[in-house]
C-alpha cells in the first residue's frame, strides 16, 4: 500500500502517545534503508518525541538482523564510500542514544570494512578492535560477529594465518558469551555465516557448515542478510570447476531487487563473472564485466578484491579497451600490498595458471604491430604501413606474444578488440 507509512503515522498520532509515536519512527526509518539521510531524519525525529529507550529494539533482536557486514549493507553509492561512513557513524549517535547502544560498534565495523577494501589493514584492524569492545559493553552481538569476520578477512589478505585462528577464535568464545543467542536458530545462523564466508576466502568450503553449501543457484533464499552465504555456495562451485553454473547463478542474481545488490556485492559480481567467464575461455565477455568492476572499484580505490586474483586478470589488463581506460586504477592494484595467496594454492582457476604476471605492458610499437597484425595485415605490410623492416615487425610480434601468453595470430583478435 503506497501510502501506507503515512496511514500508520496518523493513527498512531491520533492516539496521543509521544513515545509509540517515537518508537514508530525508529522502524519507520528501516524503510528507507539503505539511504542513511533518510534514515537519520526518522531518527531525529523519534528523538524529540523518545524520553526512555526503546522497547523494540533490543539486543535480543540483533541489530539489522544479524547481518555482520555494514560495508555490505549500507555501501550504495559508488564515490561516497568514506563519506558515507560519516553519515553512518552520525546516525548511530542518535540511534544508540535512543536504543542503549543497540547499534553500538556498526559505524567503526563499516569504516574498517572500507579501509580493508582500500589496502589499508592496520587502520583496518584498529576500527575493528574499537568495534568489538564498543558492542561488547552494548551486548550488540551483529557487530562483536563483524569485527571477528574483519580481523579474519585482514588476516586472509596478509596471509596471517596465526591472525586468523586468533579471530576464529574471538567469534567462537562471543558465540559462547550471548547467552541470549546460545542455542538458538538465529545465534547459530549468525555465527556459522561470519565462519563460512571466513572459509570461502580460505577456499575450504567443504570445511563450513553443510547448509551454506546449498544450491547455489536457489535465489528465493537470498537477502541482504544471507548473501554472504550465496558467496560461499558460489565459491563451492567455482572450486568444483562447475563455471557455467556458477556464471548463470551470479548473473541471476544481479537482476534482482537492487536494494539486495550493494555497490560492493555488484562489485564482487562484477569480479568473479570475468574470472568465471575467462575460465570457460570467453575472454571478450571477461572484458566487459572486468570493465565494470575497475569502474566501480576505480571511484572508491575498492581494490583489495581484485588484487587478490591480478595475476590472472593480466590477460585482461593488456587488451586495449582495459588498458586505455582503467590505465591508473590497474597500476594501483598492481602495488596494492596484499599477500593473499589461496586461489592460487586452490588452483580454484587451474587453466588460468599458466597467465604469467607480467613485468611491463607492451610498448606503444608492440601494441600497434599486434593490432594491425590482429586486423589481418601481413608482415610485409605492416612493415610498409609503419616504415620499418619486415624482421622488426616479427621481433615486435615475438615479445608481444610472449607477454600475453599467446602462440598465434588468430588470438589475438580477442585480446586487441
């Protein structure tokens, strides 16, 4: 009912009670998420109506549902990425104020999710051990969960496994310390989600529990909440060889409601269907959507993702349409310091291994040689269009061959498109 909000407001203004009417607009705010001006606007005003805290939210219903991810709830807009961690770390003054903390650590959890997809892990670390001590004292066990999957996923990214285990660790001992959580369907979901997303990064699925390696293809079980999961089931399928079915359900998935489908999850797609795509041998397709992840990762230096798998998007990185557009954004990824190493010792991409990691791009000569050459023109006449000799042009031809790890002419119509 399009007006439906408006309806309950009136009723609810009719019957004279500031607080209800207060405690409506806390919920009322959820309607707007994930659009955080919206949502602190319907904060302030239950502010000036709340005299207690409210009595629906509660730590016993975990804030926003248990989903442990803020970067992943609230990320919307590409290019605004730091700046909406302002605007979240505002609206949770006014809400913790209002609830007794029952957002407490949200705001540090998605500044450090931000500052680990940008590289910069130490201060990424700091926000998250803020994080687990702020909702620690609040009993607010969505962000306690948050800063164990931060800490792991820096510790995965350093190759820390002694971080790991020690963040491992964390989750378990809080899962045991929210009595209120303890045995229940939800405490277990949460817990088991944090620790199979942990283990998708680990490429160890089979190690997580057997509900998150359901079919990866069921969308009807897919929400903000859970989409973590559908990354594990997906990862499953990767690390099966199963490509196709992977590839059909991610781009499934993107056509659903888009408030499902955050900038960085969009991201994240955007990434695994050019590998999923490069690893079936369809390198033009890989192009178009590695095309869209460096634009959406290039605005925010969201780079952490794409740097884990550089050596095999190389391939990609030197065909023109990529390389004259994402020129700098690839130069950055390339000196991101990330020491992620478990998709290649998965061999998750295994005909994708040989792709060596090129020490330079080719020259503005080879790159022009190998065009005409990938147009159809012979040696001699790409040696009479460019006035050198025919030797030249099979020396060109020879060095650009190698540095993308081709062995004839006709491949070199996909790789220069």
């Amino acid at each position: 009912m399009k007006n439906a909000p408006t309806t309950y407001c009136a009723v609810i203004e009719q019957l004279d009670d500031p607080r209800l009417l207060g405690e409506w607009h806390l919920v009322n705010a959820l309607d707007s998420f994930p659009n955080l001006d919206a949502m602190t606007e319907e904060y302030r005003k239950a502010e000036k109506l709340m005299t207690s805290p409210s009595i629906i939210f509660i730590k016993e219903e975990p804030f926003l549902f248990g989903c442990a991810s803020m970067w992943y709830l609230f990320y919307s807009e590409p290019g605004e990425m730091l700046a909406t961690a302002d605007k979240l770390a505002e609206a949770m003054k006014i809400y913790n104020r209002l609830t007794n903390g029952h957002g407490a650590g949200a705001a540090e959890i998605y500044r450090g999710e931000a500052y680990s997809v940008q590289g910069r892990f130490e201060e990424s670390d700091i926000q998250a051990y803020q994080a687990a001590f702020l909702s620690e004292q609040s009993g607010n066990a969505t962000a306690t969960y948050g800063a164990a999957l931060l800490l792991g996923i820096n510790a995965i990214y350093r190759s820390d496994m002694v971080g790991l285990q020690r963040a491992i660790d964390y989750l378990e001992n809080k899962a045991q310390s929210y009595a209120f959580l303890r045995g229940k369907t939800l405490g277990t979901y949460m817990v088991e989600t944090v620790r199979g997303y942990l283990l998708g990064l680990m490429m160890e699925t089979g190690r997580s529990a057997l509900w998150t390696q359901g079919e990866a293809d069921s969308l009807t079980d897919l929400t903000f909440t859970n989409f973590m999961i559908k990354t594990c089931r997906i990862t499953d399928l990767l690390l099966k060889k199963e490509y196709k079915q992977a590839i059909a359900s991610v781009e499934a998935a993107l056509q659903m409601d888009p408030r499902l489908i955050s900038t960085s999850t969009r991201n994240f797609m955007y990434c695994g269907l050019a590998l999923g795509y490069m690893a079936i041998g369809r390198l033009i397709k890989a192009a178009e959507y590695l095309d869209k992840s460096l634009t959406l990762a290039g605005q925010d230096k969201n780079y952490t993702f794409l740097a884990c798998f550089r050596n095999y998007f190389q391939v990609l990185f030197i065909m023109p349409r990529i390389a004259s557009k994402h020129a700098q954004t690839i130069r950055e990824i390339k000196a991101l310091d990330i020491r992620y190493t478990r998709a290649d010792e998965s061999h998750i991409f295994a005909m994708l291994e040989e792709v060596p990691e090129l020490s330079e791009e080719l020259t503005a000569r080879e790159r022009e040689v190998a065009e005409l050459a990938a147009k159809g023109l012979r040696n001699s006449e790409i040696a009479e269009t460019l006035c050198i000799s025919e030797n030249t042009v099979k020396h060109h031809l020879k060095i650009a061959f190698q540095k993308m790890n081709i062995d004839r002419r006709s491949k070199l119509i996909d790789m220069l498109r």
